[in-house]
C-alpha cells in the first residue's frame, strides 16, 4: 500500500503529560516552531480544558505557529470542544481532536456508560466539533483493549457524523506488532466508510513497543502516525518521532510509504525537547541518543573505515547529527568557537559570544580538551543567564567529613551585593540555605540531577535541579568543573526565571484525564 503517512506530533500534549515535564507557554512555542522546521504535519498543541494555562499556549500558537496543522485535544463533551474550539480559532489550519474511552474496562469501571450511549456520544462529539472547523479528529481511548466489532461500529459512526481521521490508540501500550496491524487491517476491512477518513494510530510504550506497533499498522494501511520527539508522553512514553521517521526511509523498500519530515532537523529537535524539559536523552536511545552512531568495537571501526554501509544502516548527516566531533582547545580562537557552534545551530549575539568565549577560554584552560556537548551547555548557560536577577559573585563551600558543612555566597542582587553564611546538611544544601537567605524565598527542591557533560575527571558538570515556588514549578540548570558552583547556578537559574517571569504563573497539571 503506497502513499503519504502523516507526521502527527503531540509532543506538547501527551509529551507533556510525562510526569515532571510541564511546559510554559513560550518553551512551548520555541519547540512548535521547531516542530515547523522539522515539516511536521500536525502539531497537537495541547488539551486547552485542561488548565487555563494550556488554553493559552494553544490559543498561542494557534496565532503565532504557520504552517501544519495546530490541534487540540477535548473529550467527548459540549465544554471541553468548545473551549478547543476558541482556542484553536487564530490557526489557519485547526483541528479539533475528541476522544471517549470505548473498550470495556473503561466503560464499566471509568465512564459506567452502556456501549451504546459510548457510541451516541461519541458522534454527538464530532458533530459539536464539527461546528468549530472540517477538520475533525476522534479517538476511541484504548481502542487497542476495545472488542473488534463495537471499535468497527464506532468507527464506521464517527466517520459518519463527519471525523476526517479516525485514530487508534493502544493507550496502554497493551498490544503487539502482529495483533495491532491485525486490528488495523479490520478496521480497514470491515468499516464501509473507512475510505472516507484517515485511519491514524497512536502507540503507548509500555511494554517498549511503541514504534514497532506503529510500524506494523503503517503496513496494514494507517496513513497518520501520532508521536513525540525523544519519545516522551505518559508513563513509558510514546511512540517516538525520530524512530517512525527514520524507520520509513530507512526501509522504504518495505513500507513504500513517505513522509514530509526534513529529517536532517530532527538532532537539534530532540535537542531543544531535550534542554527545555531536563529530560535527558539515553546514551543509547535509537537516532538521537550519543551512542547511535559511536563505533567503539575494532572490528566495526575497521568496517567502518573500509564501507561505512557495514555498520551502518542511516548517516549521522541525514538525521543533522553535527558533522565531525572536532576538538577544540585553549588555543582556538573566538572565530572557531563561533563557527563550531553555528555548525551545532547556535547563533549567539555578540554580547553573548563574548562571554561564551570568556567561559570556553577558563574551561579550555582546565580541560585539554573542549568537546560540543561542553560547548553547547556553555552557550546556552550565557543567553539563559543574560537576564537575571541574581548574579553569583562569590561562592566559599566546606564539606567533608566530620566537618559541619557551611557556605558563604555573596550575590548582585538587582545590581547591590548581598552576602550570607548557613550552614546545610552538605555544601549544596549550605550554599541553597545561603540563597534563600538573602532572597527571603524558600523554594522547595523536588528533583536534582548531577551529570558529567563529557569523559574525564576534568569534564563539566551540569547539575538539573526542579525547584517549587508556591505552585509555580521551575527547571534551572548550571556548568561548571566545579560541582557545588554548578548546583548553585542551577539553582540560582530557577529563581531567576521566578523573577522573569512573575508569580502568577500557575503550571497546574492536569487532572482531568
Ligand atoms: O493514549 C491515548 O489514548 C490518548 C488519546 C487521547 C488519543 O492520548
Ligand atoms: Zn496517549
């Protein structure tokens, strides 16, 4: 079965639902516009009922982001359509996505509905949506658990009442590849109207079957695949972007199927999700992970050298994998540093160059080598720390045992020097106790991460950290060879994006799914 499949990306929707991965409006829009770059086909934005905030960043980037098609996700009910329908109202191209559970185990224990009111409300849905714009949506939720006859009946109605895609989600990443494109070649086979609509799949990772469930449907005839970049989404995640993307041209031969994606922006892609949510890419992770297309074992490396195609199967060029993994030193110039970063994709100011170059200059001086992840972590550490509140001037940590761990730090705040001492329960929490002191605020640390940014014992740290402020919930990271200073800019970075961006801004999550 030739044809086009359609790229649907919900990175800001189910992505988003991945616990600890909240967004604000604004990284929302920088990866909308990214997902553009990448030639997605539809963008889901988010599910605007969900919480005020998510009804801005819909209603955002249906105003702001051209080109594929903004959708918003609503369950089957007159509020939640309606609140899609005026958030999605700027876009251009909108699609109003509606869902209601139909297999059994949602009936009787979540909805306690009869199949058949399921079903009436399940076209009233797309009826309602359909006031909003042609291009409708509808999701029979866990149609992968759903008896095969009353998915075919919802499908055939739904199709009926108007829905332009049907899809077919395994919400809970249930199935396997040879029962999944089974269902799908039913519904494909037993709906009279099937024609009429595209049928779409959308595959929860669960059991790690994600893409390969996907993959198998594209064979039976779905011509949408919803997905997110770094595969992110509830629980396991989602069926992840890069893998479909490179698995139906990688082997065209079997799927005869295109796609518009430019494959060559998915690493900046998985980059940016990457940096604006804190989640880190396995090392090992199919397409973007470091590992993907490192030959360490001598037999693949004499392979390699002799025809790449042995060990091989895609070039790190055609998913944008920077080039080569040239190494910089302390004596390169600002001019190199320049042009490796605007190899990585970064383009800097020229203020902000200058202190990229002042940091690459101390780190080169410790390290002997300065590697593209070093780079990059430092770059964006200048524009992300270019407008704070709270500078660190001065930072004196002790710890070690038998000792009593204290710190002194002295910060511009706002331009004037303030200085505190504490003590902590080691010289991280000491120099956090530092800062709350002289800000007057006690954020509460929910998560911390420690990473070596490369190999050696002189490498970059970067510490994560996921800080609260009353409800507001704040991601800062930090560099430095030296780890209590990284923590303490992580920290400081959250607390500056607190004062960037004012109080009020309730990242609320949603319960209502
Ligand atoms: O996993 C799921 O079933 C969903 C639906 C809303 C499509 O995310
Ligand atoms: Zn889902």
């Amino acid at each position: 079965m030739a044809g086009k499949v359609i790229i649907f990306d919900t990175t800001l929707r189910d992505g988003e639902q991945a616990p600890g991965a909240s967004m604000n409006t604004e990284e929302k829009i920088r990866i909308a516009q990214r997902l553009v770059r990448l030639n997605v086909d539809v963008i889901e934005a988010g599910f605007p009922i969900a919480s005020p905030d998510d009804w801005s960043a819909v209603n955002a980037i249906a105003r702001r982001v051209k080109g594929p098609v903004i959708a918003g996700l609503a369950r089957a009910n007159e509020k939640d359509i309606n609140s899609a329908g005026k958030a999605l109202k700027p876009a251009r191209r909108r699609r109003i996505h509606t869902f209601i559970a139909t297999s059994e185990i949602h009936l009787k224990y979540k909805l306690e509905m009869s199949r058949e009111d399921v079903l009436a409300m399940a076209v009233k849905a797309v009826k309602r949506a359909r006031r909003f714009t042609d291009d409708v949506e509808f999701s029979p939720e866990d149609a992968a658990r759903t008896e095969r006859d009353y998915l075919c009946r919802v499908v055939e109605a739904v199709i009926k009442a108007g829905a332009k895609t049907v899809n077919i989600p395994d919400t809970v990443g249930y199935s396997i590849p040879g029962e999944f494109g089974e269902i799908i070649a039913e519904v494909m086979n037993c709906v009279p109207n099937v024609d009429k609509a595209v049928i779409s799949v959308h595959c929860h990772n669960d059991l790690g079957l994600a893409t390969a469930n996907s993959l198998a449907a594209v064979i039976s005839g779905a011509r949408q695949v919803e997905c997110t970049i770094n595969g992110m989404g509830e629980r396991a995640g989602n069926a992840s972007l890069e893998e479909v993307v490179m698995s139906l041209r990688t082997r065209r031969d079997l799927f005869k199927c295109t796609c518009g994606v430019k494959t060559a922006e998915i690493y900046k892609t998985s980059k940016l999700v990457s940096d604006i949510t804190g989640w880190d890419i396995p090392r090992n992770k199919a397409v973007v992970g470091a590992n993907a297309f490192a030959h360490e074992a001598g037999i693949h490396q004499h392979g390699m050298i002799k025809e790449r195609t042995t060990y091989e199967i895609m070039t790190p060029q055609s998913v944008g994998w920077p080039e080569s993994r040239l190494v910089l030193g302390k004596h390169s110039g600002r001019h190199a540093v320049k042009k490796r970063l605007e190899a990585l994709g970064i383009k800097l100011n020229r203020e902000d160059l200058n202190k990229a170059f002042e940091r690459f200059k101390e780190l080169a001086d410790k390290k002997k080598e300065v590697f593209d992840e070093d780079l990059e972590v430092i770059a964006i550490s200048e524009v992300r720390h270019r407008l704070r509140t709270y500078q660190l001037v001065y930072l004196h940590a002790v710890g070690g045992r038998r000792t009593v761990p204290t710190a002194t730090v002295r910060l511009k705040v706002k331009g004037i020097e303030k200085q505190e001492a504490a003590c902590g329960d080691g010289p991280v929490d000491a120099a956090y106790n530092a800062v709350d002191r002289i800000s007057g605020i006690k954020p509460l640390l929910e998560e911390y991460k420690l990473k070596a940014i490369t190999r050696g014992r002189d490498a970059l740290g970067e510490v994560y950290v996921s800080v609260r402020i009353g409800n507001v919930r704040l991601i800062g990271r930090g560099s430095s060879t030296d780890i209590i200073e990284a923590s303490l800019l992580a920290y400081l970075d959250a607390m500056n994006q607190y004062q960037a961006e004012g109080v009020n801004r309730g990242r609320k999550k949603r319960d209502s799914m």
